[in-house]
C-alpha cells in the first residue's frame, strides 16, 4: 500500500476509532485523539532508539499525518 494512502487512512480511521472510545467510555473524542497521538510518537522514537527502525516508519507516518489535521 502506498505511505500517503495509509496515511491519509489513518486520519479517518483515528478519527472513527476516537468517536467509538468517546462513546464507549464517556471521555472527550479530543483527548482521546491526543493520547492516541502521543502513544504513535512514543512508540515511533522507542522503534528509532531501540529497533528496528523500520518498524518506526509506520508510527511516526500516523503521527506526521495527525499533526497536519486538526483534532477531534
């Protein structure tokens, strides 16, 4: 699958799994969207550190995808 695609994917998946944890659980659909950005990046730079660093391409793909839309 190409990145941009899956990138463009992840948003509005994000955006779909944010809106069930919301309803699922009572919290803000924002503040789940930005714990789950925290979480990719954590896990991004842990790939980066430790390895393998391929594995960091994916989460850090979600993140910069993330970052250039605005939150729930």
């Amino acid at each position: 699958m190409e990145r941009g695609i899956a990138c463009g994917r992840s948003v509005a998946l994000g955006r779909k799994r944010c809106a069930l944890l919301s309803r699922l659980s009572g919290a803000r659909a924002d503040a789940i969207w930005q714990w789950g950005f925290l979480e990719q990046l954590v896990n991004g730079l842990r790939y980066m550190e430790v390895g393998p660093e391929e594995n960091a391409v994916e989460f850090l793909d979600v993140v910069k995808a993330w970052a250039e839309v605005e939150a729930v």
